[in-house]
C-alpha cells in the first residue's frame, strides 16, 4: 500500500493544529435535551452548526439503547428502520445508507463529519468503511445537505460520531464498555471494547472490534419466484435454482480498532486519532450475475458449490486531527478544524482465488469552521472544505481507469429570530475537478451552487411546523463518467458518460410535529424535482455474459411522505408502557415517456411496535409490513410483500462501579422470505431468515 504518499496534507494539517494549540480552551460538551415522559430524546445534531434551536429539515438521531438495540453490521442495516431510511445491501456485509430514496454518490456517509474516503459509491458490493459498534451516536440529515457538505450530499448525510478524538476531560479516570454478542443464523459472533480515560491535560480513547458470521440462514429460495418463473419460460437452467436454506457467498470477517489522545486546554483542544479497519466478506449472488465459468472440467462441480463466489479483502488506514477554540477571534464564537487522511485498497477474489480487481483510494479532506457572533441579526458559521482523492482500479477486471478528483467548497450558513419564527438559510459554492490518468478520456470540471431556506414556525406549545426549500447542484463522480468495462464482482458491464452535465435539484418540504407530556408526533411531506437526474439503466444488451448498464441523465421527480407516533399508554410504579407507529412511502418517476419508473425504489411500508420498561427490565416487539413493489423499471422485477416481526427483552443489572446488560433480540421471528427491492441483487440474495441473537454488555 501506498501509505507514505497519503501523508502529503498532514504539514498542513499541523501548522493549523499547532497554531490552535496555543489558543486551545474548553469545548463544553453539547448536552441532549431530555424529553417528557416519553424518552423522546429532542437531541441536537451536534455535527450541524445551527441545530442548537431545532432543524428545519428532516433529521434522526440513534443513541444510547436504541443504537446497542439497532446495531448490525453495516451502517445501512443499523439505521434501516428509521423512517424514510433504507438499506441498499449486497449481503449481510454491505449496506449503504438509502435517503427518502436517494442512496449512492447522492447520501454523504461520514465518520465525525468527515468522508468516510472508501469506495461505497463506486460499486454496489462495495462496503462503507466504518464499523457501526463504534459508534457513540448517528445523525441523519434527511434531504439537501450540500450547503454544510458539498454534493455527494444532495441526498443526505449519515454520520456517525466515534468520539475517538476526545473533546474534553473526562469525569473519571476510566470508562469504557465492552460487549460480546452471538446469533444463530449466521453462527455471527462479535466481540467490542471501548476505553475512554485522561490524566492531567490529556485525554485518551482506545477502541477494538472483531465480528465473524457464517453464510446466514434463509427460510426459502435462494432464488426469488419471480426470477424462477422468468428462468423457467425462457428455458433456462441453474444450479442454484434449487438451492435453499442458505445463502452462499454471505459469510464475512471484520477487524479493527483505534486509538485517540487529545490535549486539552482552557479554550480548546487539539487531538488525533490512528485507526484501522479490515473486512474479508463474500458476495452472493456470483452466478446470477455471470460468474459460472464457461467450461467446465469432469469432476468441478463439486469443487464450483464450494468456491462459487467472488470475495472482496478490504484494508483501511485513517488518520483524524481535529483541533477547536473558543473565542478565536474578534467577532467570532468558536473555531475547529477537522481533518481526514485515509489509504484504502481492496482485492475483488474470483471464486479461483485470482485477484480480478485490485482498488486503491487514497484520499484526505479538510474542513475549517469559524462560527461567527451575530451580524445584522444573523449568527452561523463560515466554511472551507477540500478534499482530494487518487483513486485507481487495476487488473484484467477492471471498469475504471485511475482518476484523481479535487474539489473545494466556501459555505456560509445562518440562523435569525423574525418574531415567533426561526429563520435558516446558507450558500454554498463549490468547483469539482475530475483528472483521468488515461490520455483518451478528457478532463472535466464543474462548479456547484446550492442554497436553502427554511424556518420553524410555532403554531401553539406543543406544536410546531417547519419549512424548508433547497437549491442543490452535483458534480457526477469518476464512475458516472468514465467507467467502462466489466465489474464481475458485481455482475455488470458498465458505461459512463464524460459528457454528463451537473445535475440539480429543487427540494420543498414540511414537517408538523407535536410533542406533549405524553405523545409525540411528526410527520414530513416531501418534493425534489430534479434537472438532469444521473441514473444507471438497464439496456437489455449483454456483453461476456453480463447486462450491460449505461449512465445518462434526464429529469425526474421524488415525492415522499413519513410520519412517527409515540405514546404512554399506561404507567406504574416504576415501570410504563408505550406504542408506537411508523409510515414512509415514496415515489420516483423520470420524464419520460413509456415507462417513467426508476429503479430500486423503496416500498411503502408501515409499523407498529409496543415498549414496556419495568425497573431493571426492558423489552419491546415491533411490527412492520413491507408493501409489494410493482413500480418498477424496464427489466426490473416486482418484490412480493413480506411481514417482520422483531422483539427484545434486556435486564439492567447494576454491580459496583459497572453496569451488566444482558439481553435477548429476534428479527424475522415469523421466518418469512424477505426481499430488499434497494437490494442490486434482490433476486438472489434474500435477508436473513429468523434470527436469535443474545449479548451482554459491561458499562463502567
């Protein structure tokens, strides 16, 4: 690996760090608004400079028991039950992020507001780099986030905050959790600790995590109906027609860990964080998408059941600074500069055990945030954001040439009180450069502008509606315009586009919420019209065996609504219980004539849960159908509808100086056949089937 190369920003990064260190001063942790009765957590989206009043947009926040309860593995799965978030999965390893239906080079993935730096958009068996059993919470921006952001987050953002770089003393001299869980589908087991201590001025953090699963169990087909009957009237014949009751090509290793140290001063602090990462995963699915060798010896078949899926062998290395002052300046309330440095590669395996792909990725991006005191009535924080990325696929299978992509952002975001009203607004402009290492591909540059303006207006105590209008552009990234090629490990053939121009969007949106002692409400109804909309279709044509997928651009509109509802039913003692229902649906249609479906859309889906807490004891069961998807594009297939049922029960068990949780959780308890229609490989790599999973937890 290239690691010495990735260094290049960090004299940079340390002249700025350095020069913070002699102004440093506390940073006074942001702390979360305890809700009613409810425990709704009315928390701030610590990574947003105005959330300190409420946002606008749409936004979610995992924490504390409901992320160990949500937690799988990989970060998609981990926040696919929130309202208007999906899961895009390519097996139990891969999942990224799906945003009121918007998922890919579209929904920015961060790890403490910085780019997780991997190559999740550029393929969909691609895995984000981040282990979810770190994280300490995760903010969900739902809609246009490209004024704070840039581009790739015109869609939304996810990000997940480790606390690897510590911000503050802490109050004792160690704390820590660790954590052991199992389950019985996939035989998975995982393993994490965390420690978090200081002394004198420094404080330091030391996190590791190891996970390893089996092919999971599936209660049916590997196949889908669908597929079989489509298989079965063209005359066509597969092994793995037949195949059931387990999905080859899911099994996944994961490993890593980090470790953090900050020094702290009256103002601020300044601190790094090294961290590592490294996956073995299968991918399913391998001879739906051309995998099948051409001829076959006597004697191999045996040998092709076992070995009959690629496998990807992914390695990270990350280095974080981060530093941040009080009063920096005159006018101006705070400063922090963030840092991101990362070498990534993986090999893509072919069931022979020949590298086919070899990706590398070394990228870092800088972010510098002054918040600045009122001005005109007006207080919010200017910005800079850079970032720069070498990225390269070699190998006999590679789709991609090497393409280096430099991009740099200015940004302004603000906030006011007009009467009653809250006001937000920002600007954002930001140029996009794209340098293919091959001298037949040209050059492209581009240059983004996107605004917004929202405001939350109380209608009565309890109850508020917020507005927001955006304004976003994007650049399209390297794959958009310049792949070419076979991507075996993802069974396609694909075909960019250099000509492609930026696309935009107009996003209107409304939230009505209401929060009382005993309910909460909220409720989103949503409109992006997009101009020159970048998607991915099928042609129906096949090139060595595979379809043939070409990137173009036409206009499209999204439209979505989803809504939540909590409330105490009942209370006792020291115990209460609560109910709870969920609703999203949305709809994505190009301007087109025939057939205007865009494919991979979520489902309308709709859920009912229950919650009782009753002194040390916790449990809860939840419900959630998923409807048929028919809305589908040219050469797509339907996804029949399917039911889940989930539940938990956990015990908090304090000792001396530590808390023992124990607890039991079912997904898919009714063991139905699940099918993702965000999935790419759907129809051949069904979810999990029912799934027993028990852990214990230590908290000192």
């Amino acid at each position: 690996m290239r690691f010495a190369k990735a260094f290049s920003p960090v004299p940079m990064a340390c002249v700025s760090v350095c020069t913070l260190l002699n102004i440093t001063g506390t940073n006074a942790a942001v702390q979360a608004k305890t809700g009613s009765a409810l425990h709704i957590e009315e928390v701030e989206v610590v990574g947003h400079p105005l959330s300190a009043e409420g946002l606008a947009q749409a936004s979610a926040v995992l924490s504390g028991e409901q992320l160990s309860r949500s937690l799988q593995a990989s970060i998609g799965a981990t926040v696919a039950n929130i309202p208007g978030v999906h899961s895009a999965s390519f097996g139990q390893a891969v999942g990224r992020p799906v945003l009121h239906g918007l998922g890919g080079a579209r929904v920015r993935v961060m790890e403490d507001r910085i780019d997780t730096l991997d190559v999740s958009v550029t393929s969909a068996d691609h895995a984000t780099a981040i282990e979810p059993f770190i994280a300490d919470r995760v903010e969900i921006l739902k809609g246009a986030s490209t004024l704070l952001y840039g581009s790739g987050a015109i869609g939304g953002v996810v990000d997940v905050h480790t606390g690897r770089i510590p911000h503050e003393l802490p109050e004792k001299t160690l704390t820590g959790r660790a954590e052991a869980r199992a389950d019985d589908s996939a035989e998975t087991r995982v393993g994490a600790l965390r420690l978090d201590g200081g002394a004198g001025s420094f404080a330091w953090h030391l996190d590791g995590f190891w996970r390893d699963a089996d092919n999971y169990e599936i209660p049916n087909f590997v196949e889908s109906a669908q597929l079989r009957a489509l298989e079965e009237a063209e005359g066509e014949e597969h092994e793995e027609e037949e195949a059931r009751g387990e999905l080859p090509g899911s099994e996944l290793e994961v490993n890593g860990g980090a470790f953090g140290l900050s020094y702290i001063g009256e103002r601020g602090f300044v601190g790094f964080s090294v961290s590592q990462l490294d996956a073995e995963y299968g991918l399913p699915g391998a001879h739906g998408h051309g995998h099948e060798h051409e001829e076959e010896e006597p004697g191999m078949e045996e040998h092709e059941e076992e070995e009959g899926n690629p496998t990807l062998d992914m390695e990270q290395t990350r280095i974080d600074l981060e530093a941040g002052v009080e009063n920096p300046f005159a006018g101006f309330s705070s400063l922090n500069v963030r840092v991101g440095i990362n070498d990534y590669e993986h090999a893509e395996i072919e069931p022979s055990g020949e590298v086919g792909t070899l990706f590398e990725n070394e990228a870092w991006e800088a972010r510098v945030e002054l918040m600045h005191k009122s001005v005109g009535g007006w207080e919010g924080a200017v910005g800079l954001q850079y970032s720069d990325r070498e990225f390269s696929a070699l190998g006999e299978e590679a789709f991609l040439s090497p393409v280096d992509t430099e991009s740099i952002g200015l940004f302004w975001v603000g906030e006011r009180d007009i009467a009653d009203w809250h006001i937000e607004t920002g600007l954002r402009v930001e140029t996009v450069e794209h340098r293919p290492s091959d001298s037949g591909l040209a050059d492209t540059d581009f240059t983004n502008v996107s605004g917004s303006l929202g405001a939350i207006i109380p209608l009565t105590s309890d109850w508020t509606l917020s507005l927001q209008s955006d304004y976003s552009s994007r650049a399209p990234v390297s794959e958009e315009l310049y792949s070419n090629g076979a991507h075996l490990a993802a069974g396609t053939f694909e075909i960019g586009d250099a000509s492609l121009d930026e696309e935009t969007a107009f996003n209107l949106s409304a939230t009505l919420r209401y929060a009382g002692s005993n309910w909460y409400l909220a409720g989103t109804l949503y409109r992006t019209d997009f101009s020159d909309f970048i998607y991915r279709f099928n042609t129906g044509l096949e090139e060595d065996e595979l379809p043939v997928l070409r990137y173009t651009q036409e206009d499209a509109v999204f439209t979505g609504f989803e809504a939540e509802a909590k409330a105490i039913v009942h209370q006792w003692g020291d115990g209460q219980l609560s109910v709870k229902a969920m609703f999203d649906t949305v709809t994505a249609e190009l301007d087109i004539s025939g057939n205007d479906n865009l494919p991979r859309i979520p489902p309308t889906r709709y859920g009912l849960g229950l919650a009782a807490n009753w002194g040390v004891v916790n449990a809860s069961l939840d419900y959630t159908r998923v409807d048929e998807q028919d809305d589908v594009a040219e050469l797509e297939l339907p996804t029949d509808a399917y039911d889940d049922v989930r539940a938990y029960v956990g015990a908090q068990f304090p000792l001396e100086q530590t808390t023992l949780t124990v607890f039991l959780q079912g997904r898919n308890l009714t063991d139905e056949e699940q099918r993702n229609h965000v999935s790419f490989i759907k129809d051949f790599a069904p979810a999990p089937g029912r799934t027993l999973e028990a852990g214990l937890r230590f908290t000192f």
